[in-house]
C-alpha cells in the first residue's frame, strides 16, 4: 500500500509530508503507473511486427502427417504497421497522462482534507472552551439561585445553553473523525499532531485568463483527453488501413508426409494477404473511431469550461476570504469583551441572564468563524497552487514549515 513512514522521533505532521506521501504512495497513482508501464510494453510488443514472425503447424491428410514452418516478413503493409504503432504510443501518452490526474487529484484531496482536520480541530477547540464557559457560568448562577437573588428559569435557561453546547461538541467530535479518516485514505497513517505550514509563498495572479491558462497547462485530466483525441486518430488510421491488403515475402519448409516429384521441400515465396472482416466491418470501425475522437473533443470543450469556472470561482473565494480574515479577527476579539462585560452588567442589575448567555454564544461562533477563515484561507492557496502547479512533490518548495 506504500504507507506514510515518519520518523519515530517526529511529534509534528507537516502538510508537506502528507502531499508527498499522497503524491508518491496513494493507491490510485501506483495503479496509474502500473498501466503506464503496461502501456510502454505494449508499444514494444507493437514494434516488433515490424520483424520477421515465425510459425508452424502440423498437417494431417490421407494417412501421412506433414509438419511447415514458415518465416514471414512484412514488405507492404499499407501503413497497417507504423498506424498501429502509432495507435499503441499515443495509448502510452493517454496512461502517462493519466499518472498526472492521479497526483493532482490525490495532492488536492490530501490538501483539503489536511486543512478540514485542522479546521474542526480548531472548532473542536473552541467547543470545549465554550462548554468550559457554559459549565461556569451554569454554576453561577445555581448559586445566585439558592440564595433567591435570581429565578429559576434562569437556571433553566443556562442547563437548556449546556445541553446545546455539548451537543455541538459531540457533533464538532464526530465530524472531525471522519475528516481524519479521509486525510488516512489519501495520505496514509498520521503519526503526530498536524502543523500548518508557517508560511506559503503565493503570489495572486494579475489576470484571470493567465490563471486560467496555467490551469489548463497544469491539468492532468486535460492532457489525458488530448491523448485521448490523438489515440482516436490513430485509430481511424488503423482502421483504415484493414481494407487493403498486405504484402509478404516468406519461407516454408515442410517434413514428412507426400510431396510432388521434383519439388523441394523449402520454399521462398511473396504472398498478397487480405481480411475483408464480416460485411462491412471495416468500414464501420472507421466510422466508430471518427465518432469516439468526436466524443473526446466535446468532452475536451467541456473540461476546459469546468476548468475555467474552477479556476475563476477559486480565486474569488480566495479573494473573499482575505477579505473577511480581518473582520473575523476583530469579531472575535470584540465578542470576548462583551461577554465578560455582560456578565458584569447582570451582576449590577443592567443585563438579563439571556443577554450573557446570547453573548457567550456569539463568542463561540466568532470563534468558529474566524477557524473557518483562517484555514478556509490557506486551503484555498494550497488549492490553486495545485491547480496551477506551483506545488509539486519534490521538493515543495512553496510551503515553508
């Protein structure tokens, strides 16, 4: 399975040892190299029709058993033989393209999953701050309760805000284990706490349509389908070439059994060979490749549309993000003094026991909020930096940790 191997010694998960091990290890690119290599063998296999072939068989008539041989080498194939080699390369360059899907898809999906886990964890953070907060403030107001300063709908109130706030742990938990079960499936084992890198070198681009572009350079599943279109064109050749016949020159030699007086037993010979194929098979072979290379360059369009949508709707959360890191920043920081500002107002007689709680509870989701910027804004990066190629495996160079 090619398991992420950290050193036993190593307390910290960076982002780019879990890319790495995606990027070299995950299942879907072994198999994706796997057919690759398939394919280079069969190109060879493919180029050696170029050379003599040999056969043989055994005769058996009238009581006697005669054993040919024959060697034949092609001499005039129509292009039957530079067409399917041809065909068998460009099958090649589809298996060679389809290594760089696997990666890409395998780096974007440990990306994002990476940065989920670090997102709910941070939630899972703050969850239990906010339990933490509900449980002290539940107890003071129990307090207040038995000494008859405060009603007791107002215990009510707080043990009803507990319960939520522990529900919400529980589902922030249960969300961040399948999270980390998905970041295992794409990186393998993860042996120690996962750390952000410190900085990423990512510079946004000027225009749209050169982000676009680079997409469209950097697409593995792009250039699979451009494969795909020449592999479709070489089959039309090699279809093509079926209704005309081939020319080979050969040698027989026979054992045993009857031959004619004066004949020898080894001969050298040209021989015209020709398969027509049942009805007009050949010709719908023609036809079938010209509407498969269709398909592909119509699913060739529309890859390229979804690539620009990709590309365009990446950079504008991209945008949006770092236009809500500050905000989110300040919320947090305001909604922590109005809750220790409210609670000193209740104490005074100035604020009900529903305005501290209400606060409390916009503490909290300050809290997650500014979690979902903050990573939300460093997946988006690492995003389009896939995207675009300017993260790869080996080194990665434009994540610092």
């Amino acid at each position: 399975m090619g398991l992420l191997s950290l050193p036993a010694w190593s307390a910290e998960v960076t982002l780019a040892q879990l890319l790495e091990s995606a990027y070299v290890h995950h299942p879907s690119v072994l198999q994706a190299r796997n057919q690759a290599r398939a394919a280079g063998f069969e190109v060879e296999a493919t180029r050696w029709s170029r050379y003599p072939s040999l056969s043989s068989e055994l005769r058996s008539a009238t009581g006697s058993t005669q054993s040919v041989a024959k060697l034949e080498q092609p001499v005039w194939t129509a292009g039957k033989i530079p067409a399917r080699i041809a065909l068998s390369e460009s099958n090649e360059r589809v298996a060679q393209a389809a290594i760089e899907e696997a990666q890409l898809t395998a780096l974007s999906q440990a990306a994002t999953a990476f940065y989920e886990v670090l997102r709910l964890q941070d939630r899972l953070q703050s969850a239990d701050s906010n339990v933490a907060e509900h449980e002290r403030l539940l107890a003071l107001i129990e307090r207040r309760a038995k000494a008859e300063v405060t009603p007791p709908a107002d215990v009510t109130l707080a043990q009803a805000r507990m319960q939520q706030a522990v529900s919400e742990r529980i589902q922030i938990h249960r969300q961040l284990e399948s999270a980390q079960v998905t970041l295992v499936q794409w990186a393998g084992p993860v042996q120690g706490a996962l750390r952000s890198p410190k900085t990423i070198h990512f510079s946004r681009p000027v225009a749209l349509s050169a982000l676009q572009d680079r997409v469209f350079t950097q697409s593995g599943q792009r250039k699979r389908l451009l494969a795909q279109i020449e592999s479709a064109e070489a089959q039309v050749k090699v279809s093509q070439t079926q209704i005309y016949p081939s020319l080979m020159a050969g040698y027989q030699h026979s054992w045993g059994g009857q031959v004619p007086a004066g004949t020898d037993r080894g001969q050298a010979y040209l021989s015209l060979q020709f398969q027509s194929g049942a009805g007009l098979s050949a010709q719908s072979g023609v036809q079938a490749a010209v509407s498969r290379k269709a398909a592909n360059q119509q699913e060739l369009e529309t890859l390229e549309r979804q690539l620009a949508s990709q590309a365009a709707s990446a950079l504008n959360e991209l945008d949006a993000l770092q236009a809500q890191v500050a905000p989110a920043q300040a919320l947090q920081a305001g909604t922590t003094e109005i809750v220790e500002s409210y609670l000193r107002q209740y104490q005074v007689g100035r604020k009900n026991w529903l305005d501290v709680l209400n606060a409390q509870r916009e503490k909290t989701q300050a809290l997650f909020s500014l979690a979902d910027t903050r990573f939300g804004l460093q997946q988006a990066q690492v995003r389009l930096m896939i995207l675009t190629g300017d993260v790869t495996s080996r080194p990665l160079n434009a994540l610092h940790d």
